[in-house]
C-alpha cells in the first residue's frame, strides 16, 4: 500500500482509530485524496478489530474545504471503477457508508462540495461551533457529483435538502443541526472531548455488536449504486459547460481557494455576479 | 390559455415569478382554484427560463383556507384526469412537485386542508410568525385527498405525521418549524425580502444547475401516483358520507368559511361537538 | 381470553383506551409481557369502536425498563409464530403498529431496550421532563432484536439513528425531542391532561376517519416483516454469547434490574468496565 499522506491515521487502540486530514492552507480535495481515502476505506474494511473510526482536521478554520478545481479533474473520470463498479470518488463515498466499523466526522471549519459530500457518508456528525457545511455546487453552474441529494433527503427531508442543494448556501453549525444536517453542535471546546469520550465508548462495545447493528441502520437507508453513477453523470454534463467558466474565472480573482478570500464565506460570495 | 383570474404571475424576470393566490375573503379553494393551477403548472413545465417561483397570498390571515365546501365537488370527481391519469387535485399537485424551477411557498397566515397540500407539494415552505398550518379533515370525518400522509411521513416522520394528520390540530409556525414541517421560520416582518433575495439568489443560477438538481431529491422522495390515487379514493368514501353531515352544519353555524369565525382557530373549533 | 395482569385496561369510553402497564418495581419486559400484549393488540384490532388507545406507566421512574434477563428468554424464541409469521416479540410489535386505532405512548421515566420498541411501534410519542430513552443493547454486546434500526432510521434519519442504536447512550427527553424520537416534550406535570385531552379528540372523530387515514401514513413508513425477522435472529445470534457473560454479570453486581441501581442511569454506566 503507498503510503498515505494527506489522511493521518493515528491507532488509539486496535478498536479505535483517529484520522486526520491535510492538504494545503484550506484542507482541498484532489484526486490524491480520493486515491488515499480509497485505500483508506480498503484497510477499514479488512481490520477485524476496527470497531471506531474518528475523522477529524488538522485545520481549525476548514475541515475539507471542497474539490480542488485548478486539479486534474479528469483523472477523477478515467481512473478504474472501483469495488463497487462507480468511478472513484461515489465507489469511496459508498464504500465509506458501509464500512463494518462506525465513523464519526468531527467538524470545525467549512465542510463544502465534496467535503460535505464526505462528512455525509460518515456515520455520524458532531459539529463544533465554528461548523460550516454546504453544497455550493450549484452556484458553480453544477449538479454535486457526490449524491449529496439522496443522503439529505434521507436525514433532513425533502424541503430542507431542496433549500441545501438548490440553494447553495452555508448552514452554520446551529442551523445545521437544526435541520438534522448534523447530529448536534457542541460548545465551544468541548468538541474533541465530546467525540473522544464517545468513540473510547464504541471502542468498547464487541464489534460484532456494533457492525451488526450498523448494518442494520445502514440498509434502513440504503442508496442505490445507480443514483451515485446518476450523480457523477450530471456532474461531469454540467460542471464543465463553457457558461461557467466566466463565473468560476471571477470567484477565482475574489480568492477562490485561498485563505483569506470569498471561501470564508462562500455560501453568500457564489452568488454575487460582476 | 384562460386568464388566470385567482393566481397573478408577476414575471420579476424570466427567471423568477411571484405568483399571488387571492380568492374571496379567506382564500378558499375551488374547482376553478384547482384548473387555473393546472394551467399553471404547465406553463410552469414549459417555460424554457423559468427557474425560480415564489408563492404567497394576497390575504395576510390566510395563506389558502383549505377546500371550499360549498363548491361544486363533484366537478373535482368528473373532469377529466391530468397528464399524470391522476384526477385534476391531485394531478396537479405531484405535477407541480416535478416542475424544472425551484419552488417556493411564503407562508402568511393559514394553510389548512388542500391549502396545506399545497404547500406540501412546493418544494420549500418558508414561514412568516403567524403562519399556521393544518390537515383538519378527520374533524370533517374525511381521510385527506391530497396525500400529505405521503409528504408528511417524508418530511416529518412517522410519528409526528401521524400527530399532524390524524390530530388533525393546527401547527403555529414555530411548532411546525420545529417538526420540520415548513423549512424555517423568519421574525417578524422579514418574511418578504428573505424569500426574495433567497429566490434572486436562485433566479441568478443556471437553470441547468437548478433543475438538475431539484430531480435528484425529487426523486429521492417520489411518492407512487398510486398512492395519490388510492388518497382520493379514500376521501371520496368519507368526505361525503350522511353521518359527517350534522357536524359540518354546526361549524358552518359557527362561522366555518367565513373571516371571522372558527376559521381562525379551526384546528380547535373542529373538534367541539354540541 | 386470559386475564391481563401486567396490562390494566381502562375503557374510558367504547372509542378510548387508557393501557397502564406495571410489572415488578421497573417494569421490565417478560415473555408474559409479550404475551398479554399480543392478546391485548388482538383486542384492538378486533374492537369495532376503538379510535384510540394510550398506554402509560403505573410507575413514574420507568415506563418499561427493558427485556427481563432473568426471565425464561428461550420462551421467546420457541413458542409458535403469530399472524405475521414472525416470533412473538417482533410480530406484537408489527400488529401493533397497525392496528386500526391512534395508538399514544405517554412516556414518564426510562424506555429503554425493549421498552423502546415498544413506544417506537406506538403511533405517537408524547414525552415527560423526566422521560429517558434509549437502546443499551448493543453495551450488552447484541444487535437490538425489535428493528429500532429500521424505525429510527425512518423517524430521525441515519445519522441520528446510528448514534441512538450504536451509541447506546440515554436519551433525554429533550434530546429525544429534538432528534425526532418523540413527538414533543411537555412541562412538568402537564403530559396526562394533555394527552388525555389529545386522545378524547380523537375519541369524538369518526372511526373511518381516524383509521382510513392512519393507514395511509403507516403505509408510507412500512418495514419489511422480512427486517423483523433480520433483527430478531441478529439479536439471538448476538446477546447470548459467551463473551458477554462477565460484562452482564458485573452489571448485575452494580445493581441491574434493580430500582435504585445502575438502571437510574443505564446509558452511562453500561460503558464502564472493571
């Protein structure tokens, strides 16, 4: 196996493992990322003892900010089907949903595009204060690749994963939780601790116990496979148009994927036209 | 095309409508409500730039009353059915939750009965403080025609559904904010310019983007026509029925149908019996 | 029909029920429970006039605590199959949940477990300040055997699922409200008159009414009887491992199905190894 670098795993304990992701000033996703959370996913789904994984940022301010659009994207199209016979990035997201160990995302910072896409594919998630998720997709001319769609109907029903979606707005960790796009907000510090205790918990629980009961919620929901290639087809027909491109030049000259720029507040920034 | 004499469409732009439902005193529903929707929703399916369209009410306490019942039933039984095969009610209804724009219901006032089957079948409802909404119809001795029992177990779950249905209560705004039965709830007097900048925000996106994603959590959420079918049926058998009739008496006694009577607090109201 | 003992019925009125159920000092759940609720939910779909039934607690620290470990658990497993085909507990739990009248849990103390199920297969939950929820079993190293997986993935989405199920933690009742697992949460002293006030409505609605619509939104939440059977031989598979005996037995040592006991604060302290 290569070794990974953008995903830091950390075994607390051969149940529990600690994950952090880096990747640049605003933690982007790139076909790297996707590559190594394949590869990521494979070993969780062979660990025997694996019982808890915890997903966390090395970045306060961007948990996965969103795909890296100056990447090679085409690399996302023509890399090999995996395991599940989609393109890489929906094979890892499905992948991921159905690991036989619970997955938890701890969420400081932005979760945007393919980053709430990620976030969405985890079992659970635990916000900090300073959460920012989204689907901004829309704003950049597209259809999300990623099948955000159906998990947020499923978790939030369908006028609120309309509002996300179509809307391309920023939900701030209250809101967020107040529609069910996460699980709950904690205070101000107390994020870390909350979801430590919590998976020491799980780490303790018998595996059999835990993925067996996983398994259960994880049909209750179930996407088919087709939706996620449905997803990754409109994506890849819309993403691309030469009508966006006069709008992603313009958010890239209001600091697209930097820092400083419109991603601190990009739900409101995408919207604005020059 | 017939003038649309209850619905006024303002064009705010090729994009975006503001649609504005005014029908006598309270906004009662009627067959003619019913066709002019119709019409409508196929100007709304045909429209090649429509992307984004806002409903509200002319009448501040009544969003749209509920059915009239003083209308001419039958006519809903014996016209012909829609596109769907579906009776023109609910024809209507699952057409407009497939339509290529985002939309919209700005909630003022009352929504009761296939007022709230409306709603239901908008794709957002955004609420002002004095919204209420309700399916009052088993107070009528009626299963309701529309099938909010299917939008309703989507959105809110089994077991609230069961309350809002069944109970058949009026849900203050808050309260249905809180069962996630509108999308949320503005203060005060701000209803208005954030529905609008909302639908601007919207308006200015590719269309592309828009509709193309609105079909993925449609249909993630796709009720069978089926279902909406089998929803009349049952409503014809019980809506009509001799027992129900002395009940229906005693409210329009009370002031059923008019501004200021138990319409104002129906969900109550409906269940005195003298 | 054999006498109820665990299960007081008092007919308040031919259309309304009030179920108090008391078993031992926390109420657990037995093989006779299970019993005389199938005979009881047998009643209750043969009733012609029962519109509505509410079950409470004769004990206000535990509405019902969980299954009985103590108890003869092989009876549950090899007495004959009911209506449904499946085993008793989960086939008292499938009819349950649709029987032709509203069925309300009015939840004061704990329901875990078990006891869970059971409120998660009544149609509506209405909550006291003191109510906790939740499902320990997976502490107890097995899969919850009465699909609270499937009907809490349905009621407050996967994520919120995963954690109550997976988790296994106690569920306040204003947690459990703002996840979805109750309806709504009253003050202090005010859940029996709301929800008999609750229940004598819908008492006065028509019988058709109440029981053609509940139907339709019972319909468009069904669960497999095949996930029933799933869970049930998930759990046989599971709870009666070797490898659990000396966590279960160190919990009884710590006061399990004892009133005064760990079953206060079950949630928490089925984590704790020593």
């Amino acid at each position: 196996m290569s070794k990974q670098t953008q995903f830091q795993v950390h075994a607390v304990s051969p149940a529990y493992w600690k994950v952090t992701f880096e990747n640049g000033p605003i933690n982007l996703i790139d076909p790297d990322t996707i590559d190594e959370l394949g590869e990521l996913v494979t070993r969780m789904e062979q660990d025997p003892d694996l019982t808890v994984v915890v997903f966390q940022s090395a970045n306060p301010d961007f948990f996965m900010a969103h795909f890296d659009l100056k990447s090679d994207i085409q690399r996302v199209y023509t890399t090999a089907p995996g395991p599940t016979g989609l393109l890489p990035h929906p094979d890892t997201l499905l992948r991921l949903s159905r690991v036989p160990a619970l997955t938890i995302s701890a969420i400081n910072g932005r979760a945007r595009g393919a980053g709430s896409e990620f976030v969405l594919h985890t079992d659970i998630r635990f916000a900090g204060p300073n959460a920012i998720l989204g689907q901004p997709e829309v704003g950049f001319g597209a259809v999300p690749g990623g099948n955000p769609m159906g998990r947020l109907a499923e978790l939030v029903g369908r006028g609120r994963a309309m509002e996300i979606v179509v809307g391309g707005e920023d939900f701030p960790a209250k809101l967020a939780a107040e529609y069910g796009y996460v699980n709950r907000v904690l205070p101000e510090g107390e994020l870390d601790d909350f979801v430590d205790t919590f998976a020491r918990r799980i780490a303790g629980f018998s595996k059999a116990g835990v993925s067996g009961t996983k398994e259960f919620v994880d049909a209750a929901t179930a996407i088919p496979a087709g939706d996620y290639a449905a997803a990754m087809a409109a994506f890849r027909r819309t993403a691309g148009r030469p009508e966006n491109a006069a709008h992603v030049r313009s958010l890239f000259e209001r600091g697209l994927q930097q820092p400083q720029g419109i991603e601190l507040d990009l739900g409101k920034r995408i919207a604005e036209r020059f």
